[in-house]
C-alpha cells in the first residue's frame, strides 16, 4: 500500500481480506482496509459515492475492535471532512495525534491539513518529519515534493526528486513532478525532453502544452492542448486543463475548466494554491470562484447523514 507501483493497491486490498478472513477481529487489518478504500477514492479507482461508504466501514469497525489505532482514526477523520462534518474529523484527528504523534501517516495528514490551508511553510516542516521518521516511503517524500513544488521551493524539490529516483526510478508520478518543476523554473527544453520520455497521457500533453508556449512553439502548444480538449474527461483532470489555459494567459477558459473541478477535489491545495494558476489571482472572477468554492468543499455530501 505505501509503495503504490501499478497494481499495489489490488495486492493490498486482498492481502487485508485475506488476514480478516483469516481474523474478523483484527483491527489493524481493518483499519487498513480503510486506507486502500481511501486511496482507491482519492485516486479516482472508484467514485467518491462507492469508496466513502466502504471508508466509513472498515474504520468504525477497526475503532469498535480497537480504539486507540491512529490510522483508524486518521480514515474516519478523512471520510468526516469529505462528507461535511469538520467538528467530528477533527477530534478524531486529535485523538489519533495524542495516540501515536510520530506516527508518519499521522504526520502526513496534519501536513496536508496546513497545505489545503495554505500554510505551506508549515505542511513542509511536517512532511519533512515524515520523511524522517520513515525515509523509504515514496509516498511521504512524493507527497513532500509536491508541497515544494506548489511553494515554489524549487531547488529542494529537485534534492527529494533525486532521492526519489535513486530509491526506485518507477515511483508513480515521478517524472510529472519533475516536469511541473522544470517548467516553474523555466526550463522549457529540459521539461519537453523530459515529456518524450513520459507515455502517451494527460500529464505529458500537459508539459508540452505549456513549455511548447512558453518556447513560442504555437503549432506544438495548441496540437498538445487539442489532445487534452479530446481525450475522455476521466483520463484528464479538469484542473489541468485550467492550469494550461492560465499559462497561456486565457482567463475566461481557465476559469470555466476551474469551475468543473469535481467538488470533493476542491480542498487539494494544489488547486486553490497551484503556481500554474498565479495569473488568475488579479482577476476579480479568482476571490468570487475561492469563496464559492469553499462553500461548496464544506457542503455535506454523499451520504453525510450515515454512520
């Protein structure tokens, strides 16, 4: 589960069945099933309306059989924040930090805690932390450039991108990390070397979309963005699409694709915060789309009152 190579989650979802199969009271092993049912929603693997319910599931029943297991209480906090009740996530939040406070998962999700919240500075000392207190996680050190990147620490994410390679040169999303990074530091011709590397997929047409730009390749910047505009919704984040249009100084299209960003998205901080949306910040549409948007994020949805 915390490697997350094609296919990681599958393994691991069974693995957990099979121990409870094994142990129906084995509470670690629900709680990590609460985790994979997590990850498979975030990661659009399934819908918010089916992995919510089986989050909510497997962490209460993990709680029931034990309740001083921080990652339980990490994963019903998570399915209380996309389900509207923010008062209840954050006390099992603060239970699950007073159980274990140097537990990394614990650490990794209070840092993107202040990250949506725009404390940046803040997720980064507490994602560093989780890097230390288990240094071979790739999804802690990814997660922490990523933070980097929205902040525009640059050269530090360049470090962890490198420890990143020389860990396993297949961490998902590696070279999209890296290509965002090279394009924030205006290294167009790096970023479209890099992308002819990458497979053929949102993340590379994204690159090229914006350094082709940049470099004033107008023929290759609208054929990359003509991919994105046709390529099913599902395989293309609409965020992306809105980044590309920014970069290209199109207001009035970027914040159309804004507004479909899919409200249990909304609370990503490299949404609200991403670098690749700065041009966007002058315009009086930006502050009008963050307060709706927020209204939206804490609205109580799929199936709020259960549970």
């Amino acid at each position: 589960m915390h490697r997350r190579l094609p296919g990681d989650l599958d393994r691991a979802r069974q693995n957990l069945l099979d121990a409870i199969a094994i142990d129906p009271r084995f509470a670690r092993a629900w709680a990590g099933l609460a985790s994979v049912h997590w990850l498979a929603t975030v990661e659009r693997h399934v819908t918010p309306e089916q992995g919510l319910p089986q989050v909510r599931e497997a962490a209460e029943r993990a709680l029931a059989l034990d309740p001083n297991l921080a990652e339980a209480h990490l994963r019903l906090a998570n399915y209380l924040c996309q389900t509207g009740r923010q008062h209840e996530a954050h006390e099992h939040l603060a239970a699950a930090t007073a159980l274990e406070p140097g537990n990394p998962l614990v650490l990794s999700i209070a840092a993107g805690i202040f990250a949506r919240d725009g404390q940046l500075d803040q997720a980064i000392e507490l994602q560093q932390h989780a890097v230390a207190a288990d240094p071979l996680s790739l999804v802690n050190r990814g997660n922490l450039v990523a933070f980097m990147t929205i902040a525009e620490r640059l050269d530090e994410a360049e470090v962890e991108i490198r420890r990143l390679q020389e860990l396993n040169a297949d961490t998902p999303d590696l070279d999209s990390h890296h290509a965002r990074l090279l394009i924030l530091d205006g290294r167009f011709e790096e970023a479209l070397v890099l992308a002819a590397t990458m497979p053929e997929g949102a993340e590379r047409r994204f690159a090229e979309a914006i350094a082709h730009h940049r470099l004033g390749n107008s023929a290759a910047a609208d054929a990359a963005l003509g991919a994105l505009l046709d390529a099913p919704a599902i395989e293309v984040p609409a965020l992306q699409i809105s980044e590309v249009f920014a970069a290209r100084g199109e207001p009035d299209q970027a914040l159309a694709w804004l507004n479909k960003v899919p409200e249990h998205s909304i609370h990503d901080p490299s949404i609200e915060y991403s670098p690749f949306l700065r041009t966007l910040r002058s315009d009086p549409r930006w502050n009008e789309w963050v307060t709706v948007s927020r209204r939206r994020a804490s609205a109580p949805r799929y199936g709020a009152g259960a549970g």
